[in-house]
C-alpha cells in the first residue's frame, strides 16, 4: 500500500513550484506599476511647478517633465507621454505610460495629472 504514493512529493513539487514563482512575479509587476506611477506623477508635479510660474510656459512644463523622467523613468515607466496645457488661470501636466512587464499578459497603464493655478502678480493694496 505504501507504494502507490510513492513519487507524489515530486509531483506535487512540479505543480506547486512554477505557481509559487508566478506569484511571486505578479506580485514584483504590481510593485514595478506602483513605482512608475510614483516616478510619473513626481514628474507631473515638477513640470507643473515649473509652467504655472509667471513666465512658464508649456515648453518649459515639457522640458521639464522630460528632463525629469530622462533621470528616473529608464526602467519601470516606458513610452511616457507628456502633455502639458495652459489657459488663462490654470495648467494641466498630464504623464501617461505603461509599466515594465514582468510577467506576459495585459499591459499596466501608467497614468498621473497635476494642475494648478498659473502664479500671478498682485500689488499689496492697503
């Protein structure tokens, strides 16, 4: 009777080991979204620091953003796109992207917007 579970461990390990790592993978890709959603919207907020000044502009959000994501998004974040619009009172940074895949499957997409008021000069009036 003893024989016939005889090499079920070794199935058992077969099955179980390949789920375990998958896991364990899903759980890194999930880790490497929420690391490049970090790195998007830190850049969104110093484009939108940089555009809503007096004299920003959209080109200098954009270069900004850029400049920021050159130095931190070469791994997690890739193809982030940046738009940056200003009106009359306010400017929207809007980052988009899709995280490093891991694991195949769906893609994560990446997505951060800052906004603010356009900074502005007012005389002190007593």
């Amino acid at each position: 009777m003893a024989g016939r579970d005889r090499g079920s461990v070794a199935a058992q390990v077969v099955i179980a080991i390949p789920l375990l790592v998958m896991l364990v993978l899903l759980i890194v890709q999930f880790a490497l979204a929420a690391y490049a959603e970090h790195i998007a919207q830190g850049a969104a907020e110093q484009a939108l620091d940089t555009a809503r000044t007096l004299d920003g502009t959209n080109t200098d959000g954009q270069a900004e953003a850029q400049a920021v994501l050159a130095q931190l998004a070469t791994g997690p974040l890739t193809h982030p796109r940046v738009s940056v619009t200003r009106d009359a009172t306010t400017v929207t940074v809007t980052i988009t992207g899709t995280a490093e895949n891991l694991v195949p499957g769906p893609t994560l997409h990446v997505h951060a917007q800052a906004a603010g008021p356009i900074e502005e000069f007012r005389a002190d009036t007593p």
